[in-house]
C-alpha cells in the first residue's frame, strides 16, 4: 500500500514473519507456525506448514520463477511458488542461526545478516568470501535489513542506527585470533597462506575445509627473535642473531649459521641466485632442494 491509494485486503494470518512477491503473486509467512500462504483475493490459500523452524523470514527475487528465501535455522532456500528446495549454502547458514535479510551487491555476489552473528558475503553457489561478525563490530549481529547500493556499498539498519560497509571489506581484526597484545607486525601471502611476522616471532595462518581463517598459531624458529623474513622462491627464510633458518617440510632449519639477521634485498632471482644481506655481509644464496646455501659473499665495511 502506497499513501494516497485504497487500502486492499490481500490476506490474513494470526503473525506476518515476512511478505514477498514472486511473479504476480503475494506470499507470506507466518511467523508462529511457519507457514507459508499465498493471497487470492483476501482469502489464505495454505502451501506448506513445515512447523516454525521453516519460517521464511527475507527473501530476494533470483529470475521471474525463483526466489532465494532466508529461513529460522534452515539457512538459504529455493521457493518456486509451491515447493521450497535446497541451496547448497556455506555451512555458516546451517547452524539454527535465523536469516534476517538478504541483497545482491556488485560482481554477482550476495550479502546476507545473520542474526547473532554478522554478515555474510557469498557467491551464486552459496560459497562465503567474507564475513562481518562480532570481531569487527559487536552491532553487526543484530542488522534487521540490507539494501544495496553503489560501487559495492551495502546498507543495513540496525538497532538505533544505520550500517555502511562496502564490499569487499578492507577492515580485518585479528585480535581475537592472537590472545595477546602485539608492538609490530608485518602480514604476508605465500603460496594462499597468511603469516604474520610480530614481536620477533612467525605466526601462520590455519583454515577450516572451506579455507576459513580460524586461528594464528606460532610457528617459528625456536629460542630465538627473529629480525627479518623473507620468501625465496617459495620458501620461508627467516634471520635472527643465531643465524639464517629456512622452514623445510621438517620444520625450522638454521642453514646459515655465518650469516646472522639475513634477509634478501630484492623479490626474485637473478640467474637463480637472490641476492641477500646480513651482519656486515653481502652476497648471493641459491636454492638446494626445499632448503638454500650461501654461494657468494663479500664483507660490508
């Protein structure tokens, strides 16, 4: 109903959870028993009662025939003006949590806010890419609707206020994935890994079976402060006092005692050979199976 127009009666239940249109027709769901009814000139024609752990809380037209529906702990849906089926979602819409709302935003993607946890960005296949939850803002579980802007941006409302976030996020918080404080830290991306070189120490990113950030655990040298790392064709080389130490697949190997607070200078090879620095030193090292040698070196007054 728009102001100025004749109000119609569509339908009627005892509790609207949510109302939507999909073609010409108007659905809505009721919020105690969780069923869904379709309106037929003011009568309440019944098309599934599932209990109230279905209700269809938002929705979000994908064609003229299809409309991708949030559910109370049933995570995503397909609803085809009579039957529901499954979206193969991320198992982040699989755990009872209640669905509040759904948008598109730019690239093909999708965001939905989940209730008591945060938003979501996901892929047409139900993939997550992102998430916004507690970590970034205890406010982004309890976003109620989203509506999409532009270049990316999505709004939400949200309990005495209003969100803007655009999408992809550039706003990450590890705190909560560190345990304690930290004076520096310098992040890296080898090989589709995080690690994070903070305080004299290497910390590495570990993921769930869909590649999810869920913890940093220490993985460094042990015993001593590391003062530089660095990525020589692909392996992990980090210096400190006690010398050079390269990570193999048997863990943190010193192969350069000579060389103490080793780094390389620039990012790729020349003729095979990085050319590195360390304590009054200069030279060339080169790769040796998953491990390296120093080959050249020349002192630094």
């Amino acid at each position: 109903w728009r102001p100025g127009a004749k109000m119609q009666l569509r339908g009627y239940v005892d509790t609207i959870d949510h109302v939507f249109k999909l073609g010409d027709s108007l659905y809505f769901c009721e919020r105690s028993q969780g069923a869904l009814f379709k309106a037929d000139h003011g009568k309440s024609l019944p098309l599934l009662a599932q209990g109230s752990f279905s209700a269809i809380t938002c929705s979000l037209a994908l064609d003229a025939k299809h409309t991708l529906v949030g559910t109370y702990g049933r995570g995503l849906r397909i609803f085809d003006g009579e039957n529901v089926t499954d979206f193969s979602a991320d198992e982040l819409f699989s755990k009872g949590r209640r669905v509040n709302a759904l948008c598109r935003t730019e690239g093909g993607y999708f965001a939905a806010a989940l209730d008591n946890y945060g938003i979501v960005f996901f892929r047409e296949d139900g993939q997550a890419v992102q998430v916004l939850d507690r970590a970034v803002d205890d406010r982004v579980t309890r976003v109620k609707k989203l509506l999409a802007g532009r270049g990316g941006v999505i709004w939400g409302l949200w309990d005495g206020g209003i969100l803007r976030v655009k999408f992809p996020s550039n706003v990450s918080h590890y705190e909560s994935l560190l345990g304690s404080g930290l004076t520096s830290a310098h992040p890296f991306r080898i090989d589709g890994h995080l690690w994070l070189w903070a305080d004299g120490r290497l910390l590495k990113a570990v993921y769930d079976h869909n590649r999810r950030l869920i913890r940093l655990e220490l993985d460094s040298p042990e015993g001593v402060f590391v003062n530089a790392f660095s990525n020589v064709g692909g392996r992990l080389v980090a210096g400190t006092e006690a010398g050079a130490y390269v990570r193999t697949i048997r863990g943190w190997e010193c192969f350069a005692p000579e060389a103490p607070y080793f780094r390389t200078l620039e990012p790729k090879a020349r003729d095979g050979r990085w050319l590195f620095i360390a304590r009054a030193t200069v030279g060339w090292a080169e790769t040796v199976g998953d491990s390296l040698r120093i080959v050249e070196t020349r002192a630094v007054p």
